[in-house]
C-alpha cells in the first residue's frame, strides 16, 4: 500500500515523533511511505524518519494554488492510496488535500490527537475565568468559551465527513466526540492508540539500578502542564526524605517561575534538565509525576513505565484510565471539584517510597502493561484499518 501522512509543520513534538516511529515500520513491513509538511520548523525530528521515507515540505501552512498543485502531483506520481491526516483539526489540511484529490481513488484517515472535549484554546478561557471576579469580563469569557467550541465543533465535523475513517486515542474518547461534535451516526470513528516512541531495546529492569528519584518529563506551561503542582506535591515529600530527588527533564515558557518557586520554598533537592533525551532518567527513575490540567494520550507515561518507572498522575483526563490501573501499575489521584490535591498526591507517593516492595511489584506490572504500546502490537491495529480499504 502506498500511504502518505500529512502534516502542519516537521517539528519537536511528539505528534511527529509518533509520525516518524509509525513511517518508519509500515516501510519495514513492505509499504511506501512519504510526508508532506506545509512548513518546517525544526530539522531535527527529519532525523527520526528512515532514508526510504521521502519527504516534501511546501513552505507555507496556507491553503494555497501552489501547495494544492504540489500535493495532487504527489498523489498522482507515487500513486498514493491512503492518505493520513495527522491533523484532526484545524482545516487547513483536509480542505487542501480535499481539493488536491479531486477525481483520484485516495482514501483519508484522519486522527484527532487530544480529547475532543479539551484544547488548548478552550482551557485557556477556563483558566482566565476562574481568576477574574469581574461579572462583565466573566460573561464576555463564556461567550468567548462557547465561540470557541462552536468554531471547534463544525471544524471537527466537516473533517470527519470529509474522511473515510477518523480516529481517536482513547475508548472514553467516542462518547467525547459524539458530545461534542453532535454527530449521530459516528460509524467512521476509530480508536487507535500511539505507539511507544522511544526505544527501548536493550532495557532491562533491576531494581538494585533505580536510584531514589521522581522524574517530570515534559513541557513547562501553565495552560496544560501546570508543573507547579510536581513542586506543591515535592514541598511535602523533600523534608520527609532528604535522600531523595526530584528532576525536571524540559522546558518551556513557565521554567522561570517555576524556578522562583523552588527557591522560594528553599527545595535543596530539585534539578531542572531542560530538553533531553529522557531514557538515561527512565533508566535511573523509580517514579514519575504527572498533574496535568488535560491531556490526550500522554505517551510519557507508557514510556515511563517500560522501564518500570512508576506513574504517579492526575485523573484530569479520562485516557489515564486506559493506562494506568490505579494501586496496581500506578497511581492515579482522582479529579475533585475542589481540584488538585497536592497533599493525596504527596501522600501515595509516600506510601510507595516508603514500602520497596510495593514499587517493586508495581514497576514490574507497569514494565507488563507497556507492552500494550509497543509497534509491533499498534501496527496490528493499522494492519485492521488499511484492510477496511482492500
């Protein structure tokens, strides 16, 4: 099968990263793979995509004459028949390829990345709402907020019918979709999970080479991340075990201030890493924190875990209970109305740092249940929906 992903941007992110793992097998399993990216903004991820996947990047994240004419010449010379739309959102992608197609056999699965009932944009207005008091500014954010899913929602719909299957990441993320987009019948719609990204051969998990240490592998923001709370939820834990550490492995907007916060709660043991290749901390790692406003299918933690590093997250999203089965592979500290609680969250922790048994015997559950993500178990699921197309 000749198959073609398309993308927004040749990036640092783990959607291409996701992109290059998955080219990268179908290629060893026989199929033609090439990409084409409307604008790049980092060379390095290029140097994860094999020396057999082509690449073409058009320059321009436009809808335009130009970027319509380069695509339909690819469809047409490498006779492409499926085309993956790594974009679930926004439009400017499928309109493209919708008008590059025009007349070809092509099919189009397209894959939505995060819960279809949580973005960025939409979080962001949430967040603005529950710091202001001012009932005018409040009434204007809601309206802003409904705009906001209103645009989201045609969006997502007009791609799903423009698609002859739409996937999602996570079971619980059907019924999201539904709720939000309005469809009734959602018979394209797909789950179909990421697979691990990072490699992992040659791993082998002792218990005797975990070093007394939590990790945060990730960005540093405030909208998704909120990496404040890794710190509220160490403040708790440092005093109670001074031979322990807590490392931060990268970096973005809110690195700053969340160094002011350490200092200010005068932390001795935390170390801030920036961007890196997390597995030498996945090798060294005995747990991981994770508190998260929202997600969508956080690869860290099946990562994580195929080095038997225990996740410790927050239940703000519904995909965490397809990973983690909480108490025996993890821990998940449930979503309240009251919302994030550092000290449950300090508190489970303390309760696996202090019996070794038990974080051994959940780092080796956790190394069982990654098994679930490895390539080889997600191109099967592929292998299901390119038959659909036979």
């Amino acid at each position: 099968m000749n198959i073609l992903f398309l993308l927004r941007s040749l990036d640092i992110g783990g959607l291409e990263v996701v992109t290059a793992v998955l080219a990268n097998k179908f290629i060893s399993e026989g199929h033609y793979v090439s990409v084409f990216a409307f604008e790049k903004r980092s060379g390095k991820v290029i140097e994860r995509f094999g020396k057999d996947v082509e690449i073409t990047i058009a320059g321009k994240y436009l809808k335009t004459k130009e970027n319509i004419v380069l695509l339909r010449h690819l469809l047409i010379e490498k006779k492409i028949d499926v085309v993956i739309n790594q974009w679930g959102l926004p439009l400017i992608p499928i309109k493209t390829l919708c008008d590059a197609k025009r007349g070809l056999k092509v099919r189009v699965i397209s894959v939505y990345h995060n819960d279809p009932l949580q973005n960025g944009r939409i979080q962001s207005v949430e967040t603005q709402l529950t710091k202001t008091g001012n009932v005018l500014k409040k009434a204007v954010l809601r309206c802003k907020k409904l705009a906001f899913r209103c645009v989201t929602g045609y969006a997502m719909r007009y791609i799903y019918r423009k698609s002859d299957v739409f996937e999602v990441l996570s079971p619980s993320f059907v019924s999201h979709f539904q709720q939000f987009t309005w469809l009734e019948n959602t018979s394209k719609l797909v789950v179909q999970t990421n697979p691990i990204t990072i490699d992992i051969d040659g791993s082998e998990y002792h218990t005797e080479k975990k070093q007394k240490e939590i990790i945060y592998v990730g960005r540093i923001d405030y909208t998704q991340k909120r990496v404040f709370r890794v710190i509220e939820t160490w403040a708790q834990l440092e005093y109670l075990f001074p031979d322990w550490q807590l490392t931060i492995v990268g970096d973005g907007e809110e690195r700053e201030n969340i160094e002011h916060m350490v200092r200010d709660l005068e932390l001795k043991h935390v170390n801030f890493e920036g961007f890196q290749s997390p597995r030498t901390y996945y090798e060294r790692a005995s747990i991981l924190v994770l508190t998260s406003e929202f997600e969508g299918f956080p690869l860290v933690l099946a990562e994580c875990m195929s080095f038997g590093v225990v996740p410790a997250v927050y239940g703000s999203y519904s995909a965490v209970y397809d990973i983690i089965e909480d108490g025996f592979d993890g821990i998940i500290v449930s979503k309240t109305e009251e919302g994030f609680n550092a000290f449950e969250m300090a508190e489970r922790i303390k309760s696996l740092i202090e019996d070794k048994n038990k974080l051994n015997a959940m780092a080796l559950s956790a190394i069982e249940k990654s098994k679930n993500y490895s390539i080889d178990k997600i191109y099967d699921q592929w292998k299901v929906v390119f038959e659909k197309f036979i």
